[in-house]
C-alpha cells in the first residue's frame, strides 16, 4: 500500500516559522529579505503590510540541512587576505637599503 503526497502543501504564518526555528521575527525578516527563505506573498495587490507564507518544503530544506539549489556559497573577503600578504611583504623585506 503506497501512502498519496497531500495535493496541498502545508504552508506556514511568520509566528509559526518562528515557533518552529525558535527565532525572533525580525531573523524571519531578514533571512526572507536576504533570500535564504523563499516565501510567498499571499496578498501581493494590498499596499503596507506583506502576508507572507512559507512552505513546509522551504522548512524540511532548512530543517534538514540540505541546501537549496538557489544558495550560493558566501564569497572569501579577498581584500582582507590580499592586505595580510602585503603586511606580510612589507615586514620580510629590507626596506631600509
């Protein structure tokens, strides 16, 4: 016997995202703003206030640990590593010949 996927995704109110992961709303906020949490906006015609939902798919993802297909790796500061090896240049070398 073969268990049918629910044709309606369960989806999830800020409030309860943030029960879930045990985070304030503000965190929510962000990480929606920043991209790491997709959301639908269930209102988007209405100006001021967003209804914003999220799905249990975009939480089992985040649960789980698996990353989605749309994250990218955050990028190596490669000023700060380029300065260190200056310093680094400047300290080994006879700069008073």
């Amino acid at each position: 016997m073969t268990t049918a996927k629910p044709l309606i995704e369960p989806v999830y109110t800020i409030p309860e995202v943030c029960e879930i992961l045990k985070l304030s709303r503000w965190t929510i906020g962000r990480w929606i703003d920043a991209g790491k949490i997709k959301a639908v906006n269930i209102n988007p015609n209405k100006k001021g206030r967003r209804e914003l939902r999220i799905k249990q798919s975009v939480l089992d993802k985040l649960l789980g640990g698996a990353a989605a297909p749309d994250d990218e790796v955050p990028k190596r500061n490669h000023r700060r590593v380029a300065d260190k090896a200056k310093r680094k240049r400047l300290l080994t070398t006879n700069n008073y010949l």
